[in-house]
C-alpha cells in the first residue's frame, strides 16, 4: 500500500511523477514554497466552522 505523507517536498516530487511533469531541479524549491503556502492556505479553509443547517449558494447565471 502507498504511504501518505504531508511533506511538501515528498508530494512535488510525487505529484509531478503522476502528471509525468519534467521539474527542473532549479525550479522544485520554488514550488515547495509555494505548496508549503498552498497547503497552510488549505488547511484554513478546510477548518472553517460551517453550521449544520448551511443552504448552497444558488448558481450563478450572468
């Protein structure tokens, strides 16, 4: 079974096997610090408190 990990450096690295995305070696620290971001963004959003009784927004149509 394939292990989870929470290191962002270990996800870039995996993540751009999956994708087969060539990532330059001067490039991956650039894209760790912005995972690193990415993720604390994430986490944010994903421990915002939301009642039990919340209604979906309608669609948009312009």
């Amino acid at each position: 079974m394939n292990e989870v990990t929470t290191d962002p450096a270990v996800l870039v690295d995996q993540l751009a096997a999956l994708v087969a995305l060539p990532l330059q070696p001067e490039h991956r620290s650039g894209v760790v610090e912005n995972f690193v971001r990415i993720i604390a963004i994430a986490q944010l959003v994903n421990e915002f408190p939301l009642p039990d009784d919340i209604e979906i927004a309608p669609t948009f149509e312009p």
